[in-house]
C-alpha cells in the first residue's frame, strides 16, 4: 500500500505549523520562514497524493474547492483593510481593488463552489467539538497561570535587547519633544 | 448518527492536535507547556477512543483518526463560507466607517 497520502496531512500540519512560528514572539523576532512553510504545507494539501481514504478523498476535494475563493477573498479583505479610512484618511484605488477581489471571490464561490449545499450538522458538530478543546484548553492555560512563580532570578537583558529597547525609548522621546 | 458521533470525535482530536501542533512550533524559554500538552494528550485519546468505538470493526487507531478528523475537516471547511459572509460584513463596516 502506498503512503503518500502523508503528504497531505503533512502539509495540513505545516500550515498550522507554519501559521504558528509566524505569529509566536514579539513582532520585532518573528519566524521568518513561519509564512513560506505554511504557503508550501497548502501547496502539499493542494496537491493531493494517491491513497487517500473515502473521507479524506471528500475533505481534499472540499479543501481545493474552498481555496479556488478563499484565497482571493482574503486578498481582497487584505487589499481593503489597507484601504480603509484610518484618522479619516482613505485610499479609493485601494478600497476599489479589494471590492473588486472580494465580488470576484464571492462570484466564483456561487458559481463554482456550491457553498451552502453541505450538510450544516457537520459543521455545527465540528464548531461543538473544537470547542470542547477551546474551554479545555482555557482551563489548562488558568490553571498554569494560577500556580506560584518560582523563585528563579530572570536574567538580564541581552546586548540587543538593551539596543532595541534604548532606541524605542529614545525615538519616542525625540516624537514627544517635536510635538 | 454514527456520522455524527465520528465528526465530533474527529473535532476533538482535530482541536487537539492544532493545540499541540501550536505548543511545539512556537515554544519560547518561558513556556511551560507541560499541562497543556497533557491536557490535549487527554482530550485527544478521549477522540480516539470515540472514534474507535464508533467506527468499523478491526480498523486499526490510525485509520479511525485519519476517518475522524478527515470528516471534522470537511466540516469545519464546509463552514468557510459563512466565517466569510461574516467578514465581508466587517469590510463593509470599515470601509464605510468615519472616525468622528
């Protein structure tokens, strides 16, 4: 029997992991290949191998319907939020192109995609489920946060440390001083 | 019904394994990841052993899971449409919305 159905999960897993390492740290030291790897995990998922089962045949299938407007509708969101009045100041050729994006997205989802056929029980079933995870999860999170800190002494900050935090400090003070 | 009793087990070993997923990719020094993981490590046999107990006769673990949490994909998927409905309505928000 042929394994390469892996490479679909795999690719699953590294869109998660992906997305993870390019959210995890302050923004200043975030993982630089965290998006590229969860971009290469969708393209593994996108192209889906041989020997796959019944139900993963039928999430495959979903998957690769779903991105054929997933994907241009979150550009578009991408594009207007880009463009959307910020202190009161718009960009209409932005605002444009994403409203452009997203009505192309929501046009080839309608005609090609059939959104609203799938059994809604399912889905109900899997928000349930998740969840169930979700408050688990929470709970654990709490009971971590809640226990007594050790008596370990934190360490100093690093050379680049002590150098990003005295240039913050100093650039903000310098804005306050031109105000 | 089976369907359904397979599609949240397959949600609970779904969630568990993004969580641990989570845990493992974006681990710093002052992590303490121990009871989470456990914590997911338990949920997530919980989903197992639904999945075991619903599904085929003599499917091995492996198999349920990969059946389980293929149809908790296809559902949380199948629910992409409406997370967008919802997004879209947001982008008509801030397009429109002045700040007074």
């Amino acid at each position: 029997m042929t394994e390469w159905w892996l490479q679909w999960w795999i690719g699953l897993f590294m869109v998660v992991c992906g997305f993870s390492m390019g959210r995890m740290g302050p923004a200043f030291s975030r993982s630089k290949i965290g998006y590229p790897l969860a971009l290469f995990g969708l393209a593994l998922a996108f192209f889906s191998p041989e020997g796959l089962v019944d139900n993963e045949i039928m999430a495959s299938s979903t998957l690769n319907r779903t991105l054929y407007w997933a994907i241009p509708g979150l550009v578009g969101c991408y594009t207007l939020s880009k463009g959307a009045p910020i202190y009161n100041v718009t960009k209409p050729a932005l605002l444009l192109a994403g409203w452009s994006i997203v009505a192309i997205s929501w046009y080839v989802m309608l005609k090609y995609s059939e959104p609203f056929t799938h059994e809604i029980t399912s889905s109900l079933v899997t928000i349930f489920g998740l969840l169930i995870v979700f408050v688990v999860h929470i709970m654990a999170v709490r009971f971590v946060e809640s226990r007594p800190l050790s008596d370990e002494t934190v360490e100093p900050l690093s050379e680049s440390e002590k150098t990003y935090v005295t240039t913050v400090l100093s650039r903000n003070l310098k804005n306050m001083e031109d105000q | 019904m089976a369907e359904i009793i397979l599609t949240l087990s397959g949600a609970l070993v779904l969630g568990s394994l993004l969580v641990l997923i989570n845990i493992f990719s974006a681990t710093h020094p002052y992590h303490k990841p121990l009871p989470l993981v456990i914590s997911s490590l338990l949920v997530m046999s919980v989903g197992l052993y639904i999945s075991m107990a619903t599904g085929p006769e003599g499917a091995t673990v492996l198999d349920s899971m990969r059946q389980s949490t293929s149809l908790a994909i296809t559902g949380l998927i199948a629910s992409s449409p409406v997370l967008f409905a919802i997004l879209t309505l947001l982008m008509v928000r801030i397009s429109f919305w002045r700040n007074h």
